[in-house]
C-alpha cells in the first residue's frame, strides 16, 4: 500500500492574491476557454464550470441556459436516455407560462 504523506490543502490553507492586470474592467475579462482532450482529441470551447444537476431544483430549461453560455450540464445518474428525451419534448412544446388576463 502507497502512503501519501504530501501536505493536503484546504480552503483555509489557500490565500488568492490580486494581480495586476492591463484589464480595464471585470466586463473585459474573457472567461471562455478552448481545450483538447487528451486522449479523444475532440475540442471544447466554452467556460469551464461543472453545474451538478439536482433532480428537486433542475429543469431541462435550466440545462438549456447552461448550454446557451456555454458551462458544462451534468445530467441524472439514475435518468434513462428515453425518460429524458420525453420530458425534454414535453418541456419543449408546452409554453414556459401561462397568459394572464
């Protein structure tokens, strides 16, 4: 058995430092990446933020928000592919509101 004996870190051992930067403001900073797996070789462009969907909170429109600004989605580990095709179509077709008089 490997023991790790390396120091392991935790929020309160870390301090982010401000950098000094040529920016302008916080509405010029670009935060979309491009990346290159390493073993498919497929490219990914976007921001690199993991959203963990919650089966209480989600909804397929909140998956369609994400995949509009570009941060990755992670779906159900217990959805079947058909379920969510069904319900992905039932979202799609009903209106996102109701009229009011």
């Amino acid at each position: 058995m490997l023991i790790d004996n390396d120091p392991k870190l935790d929020f309160d051992d870390v301090l982010i430092r401000p950098k000094r930067s040529e920016l302008g403001s916080r509405k010029d900073v670009d935060l979309i990446r491009e990346y290159t797996f390493k073993h498919s070789q497929h490219k990914y462009k976007g921001i690199p933020i993991l959203a963990a969907n919650m089966d209480t909170i989600a909804t397929l429109a909140l998956v369609f928000v994400h995949f509009m600004i570009l941060i990755f989605m992670l779906g159900l580990k217990f959805d079947k592919i058909d379920e969510r095709l069904k319900r992905l179509e039932a979202e799609l077709l009903s209106p996102p509101y109701e009229p009011t008089q």
